[in-house]
C-alpha cells in the first residue's frame, strides 16, 4: 500500500494515538472495521477495498503505541485525478473543487472518543496544505442519517456544499467542505 504523497508522521500524541500510512498487512483489519461501520460506510469486500486502497492517493490507520492494530482508518484521494471516476469524487471536480478528498473515515467502536478522527483529519488538513489545495471535502449520509458524524465534521469547520442520492438512489449524501488555512 502505497502513497504518492507528503510522509505522515508516526509520533504518539498527548491523545495516544500514533497515525501512519497503512501497510499491506493492515487491510483484513480495515475491511473488518469498515464493515463493522455500515450503514455509515458501504460495505466491502477484502479485494475491493484493496483496490481502493491501492488507487488512494493516502491511506492511513490509527493505532495504540506499540501496537500494530488498527483502531480507525481513513483513505483519501488528492483532487484532480483522471483514474478515480466514484460518484462522490466525481461531483466535488464536476463543481470545480481544489479539494483533497476523504472516500472515508472510519473510527472503531472502542476508540470513539479518543481524538482518533481529529488526528486523521489533523494529517489530512496538513497534507492538503502541502499540496496546495484550498479545501478539504468529503461525504456524510443523511439518509440513512449520521448525525454524530454530521456534528463531528461540523466542528472541524466543514460546511454543507449539496445532497447527492447515490448507490442506486437508496443512501443520500451531505458533500461537505472546509477550508485549508
């Protein structure tokens, strides 16, 4: 598992939590706790969520010092790519966007609540601004409906920006965006 971008660093936080880019042997962990997460997350196979993984242009995993497991994981792509047609990516470049996109983000149960999420997107919001984008987007279901992920990224300064019927118009969707500074 590979990554095209800005070296993430592996030092534990007041939070201890140390954030890395994902290594191969992380994946049964990932699709274990991706689809642990549905129906916030769409459900995924292991060889899908390799390609996935391979296609991003970041993937990272959380996790205890000293321990290999991973207690969350987000995988983003940089805006601006030709071989990355998802739905959801697709409508942020359709409207312009000079985004690096977060496909998902995924916190397990146990770690809730430990600055988990706050670190990835810590290490996103840096990697945007290294690459010099002007913001940092993503999607949230509201339908069915996430509320606690609606006012986490809420309090992280993401804004709504549109609503996307997805997934064969069974899920809907709130694009979010917030400002790299």
């Amino acid at each position: 598992m590979t990554s095209t971008t800005t070296a993430v660093a592996e030092s534990p936080t007041e939070r201890d939590v140390v954030v890395r880019k994902a290594r191969d042997e992380d994946l049964a962990r990932i699709v274990e706790l991706n689809n642990a997460s549905t129906p916030a997350v769409p459900e995924t196979g292991a060889r899908d969520m390799r390609e996935l993984v391979e296609a991003s242009t970041l993937t990272l995993v959380a996790a205890e010092p000293g321990s290999d497991e991973a207690l969350g994981f987000l995988v983003a792509f940089d805006g601006g790519l030709d071989d990355f047609d998802a739905e959801n990516y697709a409508w942020f470049e359709e409207r312009g966007f000079d985004h690096y996109y977060v496909d998902r983000i995924v916190v397990g149960d146990g770690a809730r609540g430990r600055g988990v999420g706050q670190r990835f997107y810590e290490e996103i919001f840096a990697v945007a601004k290294a690459e010099g984008r002007e913001s940092v987007t993503c999607e949230v279901n509201i339908d069915p409906m996430n509320a606690g992920s609606l006012r986490f990224h809420g309090r992280l300064g993401f804004e709504g920006r549109g609503e996307q019927r997805i997934h064969e118009d069974t899920v809907t969707v709130r694009k979010l965006a917030a400002p790299v500074v």
